[in-house]
C-alpha cells in the first residue's frame, strides 16, 4: 500500500463527518454540554467530544487498513454485515477467504477492558462465531480475537482461556493475536512493519489538538454540515442559551452561518424558511443573542 492511500484512509475516516455527528448529539443531547451540573465549560466538552470521537474512529480506520492490506494479498473478502431474524444487525470487523479457510475476526485496538466489558467481548464473539457456523463449515472456519496495539495484554489469559473453550465446544479453531503476530500468523509478516512506518507518519502531521473553530475552513464546514437535518439546526438555532454557549464557540466569525443562511433561503419548506430567520438574527446582531 502506497502511504497516500493509509493517510487518505485514515483522515477521511477520523475526521470526516467528525464536526456533523458533534452538532446532532449537542442538539439531541443539550444539557450534557451546558448547564450547572457540568464540571467542564462547554469548549472542554466540545474538545472532550472531539476526542473521544477520534479514538472511536480511529479503530474504523485500521479496520478499513487492513481489509485493504488483505485484498492487496489476495485474500477474498467476505460479507461482513448480517441482519439477524430479531432485526438486528451484527457487523463482522474482518471476513475474508484464504486458500481454503474462512476468517473471521473480531478487532480492537486495545486489550483495556474491564471485567464486566470483557465478558461482553467474549459473549460478542461467541455470537459471531454462531453466525458463522450458519454460513460455513466448521472445519473450514478460522475465528481470531485481534488487538491492534502490542503493548496492553491486560486480560489475555481471560480470552485465551475461553476461547479454548469455544474450539472444545464448537471444534472451530480460535486464535488470539496482539500486534505483528497476526501477520506472522497469515504469512505477510512485512505488512505490520510497513503500518507502524505509516502509523508514524501520519501521526506526524496531525494537530496536537482538534481545532474547535469550526470557521477556520467555513466552506468545508459548510460542506460537510449543509444536509443535516433541519431538527438539528432548529434546536441549536432556536435555543438562546446552546447558541450564545455551543454554537457561536464552533463559528465564532459566522463565515459558516452566512453560507447556511444562503442554503437555506434557496429551500421552499416552511421549516428552511424558519431557519433562515434564526440565522439573520444571529448573522446581524453584533453581540450574542
């Protein structure tokens, strides 16, 4: 893989649709960013936020990376997403035929869970594995629990353990890797060297912080935020308290607020003619409303 690829993969599955998803749980969810009972001011929630987005996104983007890794040795990718009979959806993080195995592995970045979270790891495990059997042979399945990050082995006596349980009860075989040792175990031990050299590169060029001046690239901004819903807007435009605290934090110049306020005005439904009116109110006063 070539590193434009791993960085494009990464910045576009971190930080892509990062500052959409924080305007709709700030207006579905208020009062955890504003209020009394908060011990953090709403720019520390916001960059809060931020950051635990990142850190959830940042184990999607590895899923993306090595499914390209994988495709790039020819391994065929299998379904991965399954709707259930209850309607529930159960999502496989990789599934893919090699010479005569199915694989399927459950992936995270770090074994820190604690001892209630990581029953409920082995318990999401055990369903896929279940699933699976539905759709392939026991002995041509290969089920693997995968942690990304070498250095955190907090509860792999926990895992290893039960997962030899699972190959006595289900005769499929299981395994448990950390790091490199899934590579080694597929047969493409480079690929893992050639992660962490990109891993650092592209940490390399990433701020230290989220910027939280959503302004700063309005039309990117613009872009990005233009077709959320109008509910979201109006609970974040109609509120004074969330727009004086939260929503001029994020558009302080009110670049973006302008282009909004275009958007909208070009709509014919009642509800874009409402928003427009919030956002002249806003755009004209000089001092928060």
């Amino acid at each position: 893989m070539q590193f434009k690829q791993f960085e494009q993969i990464f910045n576009e599955t971190i930080f892509e649709k990062s500052k959409a998803d924080l305007l709709e749980k700030i207006a579905n969810n208020p009062s955890r960013y504003i209020g009394l009972f908060r011990p953090t001011k709403p720019k520390a929630k916001i960059l809060q936020n931020l950051l635990q987005s990142h850190e959830i996104r940042f184990g999607d983007a590895f899923e993306h990376v090595i499914e390209e890794y994988l495709k790039l040795n020819d391994c065929q990718i299998l379904q991965k997403r399954f709707t259930l009979q209850n309607g529930d959806v159960l999502d496989i993080d990789q599934c893919f035929r090699k010479d005569n195995k199915v694989y399927f592995i459950e992936q995270k970045i770090r074994d820190d869970h604690d001892s209630t979270k990581k029953r409920g790891q082995i318990q999401n495990f055990e369903k896929k594995l279940d699933l699976m059997l539905s759709k392939y042979k026991e002995n041509e399945l290969v089920g693997i629990f995968y942690f990304i990050d070498p250095d955190l082995v907090k509860n792999k006596n926990f895992y290893t353990d039960e997962l030899i349980k699972m190959t006595n009860d289900y005769n499929v075989e299981t395994q448990i890797f950390y790091g490199k040792y899934l590579f080694d175990h597929l047969g493409y031990s480079d690929i893992w060297n050639e992660i962490l050299e990109y891993l650092e590169c592209w940490r390399n060029d990433i701020p230290d912080l989220p910027e939280i001046n959503f302004d700063l690239d309005s039309k990117s901004t613009f872009e990005e935020i233009k077709d959320l819903k109008p509910h979201v807007f109006r609970k974040l435009l109609e509120n004074e308290n969330i727009f004086n605290e939260i929503v001029l934090t994020l558009f302080p110049k009110r670049t973006t607020l302008k282009l909004l306020r275009n958007y909208f005005s070009s709509k014919n439904e009642t509800i874009y003619k409402t928003l427009t009116s919030y956002l002249e109110r806003a755009i004209n006063s000089e001092i928060k409303v």
